[in-house]
C-alpha cells in the first residue's frame, strides 16, 4: 500500500533510449514479414556479415529474410531522421495510488481526498490454463488497501509527419511512420513500465533483466493495457482519463474510446508476484448484462466497446 498516491509526467523521453525497447518482429509481423530475424538490429552493413547472417535460415525463407533486411534499413533511417529534426516526442504519465479489489472490480483511491474511481473487470469464463481458475484482473488486487499503477504514453508527431509524405505521393513513408510510431508507443510502455518497477514505484530496485528477459515477461507485475486481451471494454478509457486527465500528455478520446494520437496506450500496473497475463476471451450473455449493470451502460452500447466475442 503507498502512503500517498504519487503522479509523474514525463516529457520528451529520449527516442534513442525507447528505439532499444523496440520488438521488430511485431514491425515485420505489420508488414506482413512474417517469422524470427535474429540479430538483424547487429547487421554493420557489409556484404560478407549480410550473407553470414543468411546462413541460419532455410533457403526458402532468405528472401524473405532480406526483405525484413531492406525493411529494417528504411525503418532506422527515418528514426534517424526524426531523432536529427526532433518532429516526433514521446510523452507519457503515471500515477502510483491506493487500490482494493472489491465487487468483481478494483476500487481506486487517486489522490488524498478519499474520492474514488471504481473499476469493473470482466472474468474469463473457462479456467484458466496457467492457474486452473477463472481469472480476473482484480484478483491480484488486495481486497484490503492495495497500491496499484495507471499509466498512459503517447507518440505525438507522426500524423503530422505522414500527412507530408501523403501530400507529396510517397505513401510508402506515410505508412512506415504510422507503423514505427506503433512500435515506438509499445516500446515506450516497455520503457516505462522497467522505469516504474526499478525507480518511480521501486518494488523491484534491483532487476536486471535484458531486452530479451522483458519480452518474455520475466519481471515482477504486469501492465495490462486497455483494449488488450485482459482489459477488452474501450470505454475504460474514459474512467482512467477521469484518474490521470490524459490532456496532460495530449491525448484527447472520440465518443468512441479512441485515443488520438492514435500511438498511444494506457493501461494498469499490477505489482503483485503471481499476476500474469491472461485473455479474457469469449464471454457470455448472462455476463455481459452483469457487467454492464456494473459499468451502468446498456448491454447495447457496452457491445460496441468491447473487443471480446460475446455469444
């Protein structure tokens, strides 16, 4: 439990230092790239590592190998030409606070005043293969006082940049920017999430996990995001938006739930030891009238938030 909450606002984060966050394979995986490219970032550029480096794929996937190549050389050559111009900024917000889990939801205490922010959480509806249990993300959340994470980064300067390229015909440009900034908002949120367990929030002061190590979740928490698997119902965008202001960082929501910039992402850290990430997957009729009565919406208009199925 903190004894306060505790909020930063971040400004400008070195893009340098989020560019090594960066999961590649995700990259290509937009590309339509498909597969594993191991040590393409270490490539010096010469001819004899190039054909060293396309010795450990079968013959049938070299080409697709030099494709990811070629595509890798473009990606790091804009970045570098928007670190040098210094059009793109990566902005982000955290806040630290009091929590409890109570209600099927996580009950959150934002700042002192003793005002709170309940939210509802939806359950899976089959056991779990990792716990044997039907998970939801409050049941890592103490049912008395706990502390808890609300976090939010955006990417700000991309649209502009890819409405350049737009107007002068290059769409190739436009969609590589679009597709980096992606990439540059999750590796922000990798950043900030390390930055958050080892200093802001400090459970964990003494990790020292690689870049592989972090992509394979070997740390202490997570950071379920909304929209994603355990956190499908958009509309938790505007309850969180209530707790952080996202204006801070210029990110404003449609009606709908959007985030705009559309690189952005805000979610939860949960510092508990045995959460884990899970998908909420398919849920029920009878569920999601239940949560909806939880989230006080219509089952109609809650459906349209939501990103699982619903049968």
């Amino acid at each position: 439990m903190s004894d306060t909450a505790f909020s930063m606002v971040l400004r400008n984060i070195d893009l340098a230092e989020v560019v090594k966050f960066i999961n590649w394979t995700y990259f290509f995986s937009a590309w339509r790239i498909h597969g594993i490219y191991p040590g393409i970032e270490n490539l010096c550029g010469c001819e004899a590592c190039l054909q060293k480096w396309l010795l450990q794929f079968q013959p049938e996937m070299r080409e697709k190998a030099l494709e990811a190549r070629r595509l890798y050389s473009e990606a790091t050559e804009a970045l570098r030409k928007m670190s040098a111009d210094n059009t793109l900024q990566i902005d982000a917000i955290v806040l630290i606070c009091d929590a409890k889990a109570e209600n099927e939801g996580i009950t959150i205490y934002p700042d002192n005043s003793g005002k709170t922010v309940h939210l509802p959480m939806l359950r899976q509806q089959h056991p779990n293969e990792k716990s044997g249990f039907c998970i939801s993300l409050s049941d890592f959340i103490s049912e008395k006082r706990d502390s808890i994470g609300i976090f939010a980064v955006s990417v700000h300067g991309a649209e502009r940049i890819a409405e350049k390229h737009i107007k002068t015909g290059d769409d190739f440009n436009a969609l590589l920017v679009k597709s980096l900034a992606d990439r540059l908002a999750e590796a922000a949120s990798e950043w900030l999430h390390r930055e958050t367990r080892k200093k802001i929030w400090g459970y964990a002061p003494d990790e020292n996990l690689s870049i592989e190590e972090l992509r394979q979740c070997k740390y202490q928490g997570i950071r379920p995001a909304v929209g994603y698997p355990s956190i499908p119902d958009q509309s938790i965008l505007f309850e969180l938006d209530k707790i952080l202001d996202l204006r801070q960082i210029g990110i404003t929501l449609t009606e709908n739930g959007a985030m705009s910039p559309a690189s952005s992402i805000c979610g939860l850290y949960i510092s508990h030891p045995k959460s884990f990430y899970f998908m909420v997957g398919e849920i029920g009729e009878d569920q999601l009238n239940d949560y909806a009565k939880r989230r006080n919406m219509q089952p109609d208009k809650l459906r349209k938030f939501l990103s699982c199925r619903c049968s």
